[in-house]
C-alpha cells in the first residue's frame, strides 16, 4: 500500500511530465526533489524527451532529472 506522499510525488509526476496538467510551479517545493527522483525512476527516456519537447519541463528541470537516473534517490522511487 502506498503512502499519502508517495500518492502525491506519484500523481505529480504523471500530470507533470505525461500530461501537462500540473507544472514545478504549481506543486509545493517539498515535493520538487522526490518528483524528479520518481521520474528518473520511473519513466524512459522517451518521456522524458518528450516532456522536455512539449515544454511541460524546463531545460534545467529535465537535466536535474537526468543527473538523478541511476541513483539511490531515483531507485527509491523505482517501481511505485
């Protein structure tokens, strides 16, 4: 079973990078590190690409993604 953060980092992460619905700007900052961490855990390189493409995410917000891929932080969130 999942926790309320975990819910939240996830769904976050979803309408930023996948759909557009929500944005860094409009998610607490608390949550700004773990949502990364979830992407880079969680989605492809693809996704990735594609949210940066679509200007969901930043240049800055995609590469502090990337640097997160195949770290501890990143494998936390990995498969939730």
């Amino acid at each position: 079973m999942l926790t309320a953060k975990q819910r939240m980092v996830r769904g976050y992460g979803f309408a930023i990078y996948e759909d557009g619905t929500r944005s860094f700007a409009t998610v607490g900052d608390s949550y700004h590190e773990d949502i990364k961490a979830y992407a880079a855990g969680n989605f492809p390189m693809e996704k990735l690409d594609a949210a940066l493409a679509a200007q969901r995410i930043t240049q800055a917000e995609y590469d502090e993604t990337l640097a997160l891929i195949g770290t501890i932080d990143a494998e936390v969130w990995s498969g939730i």
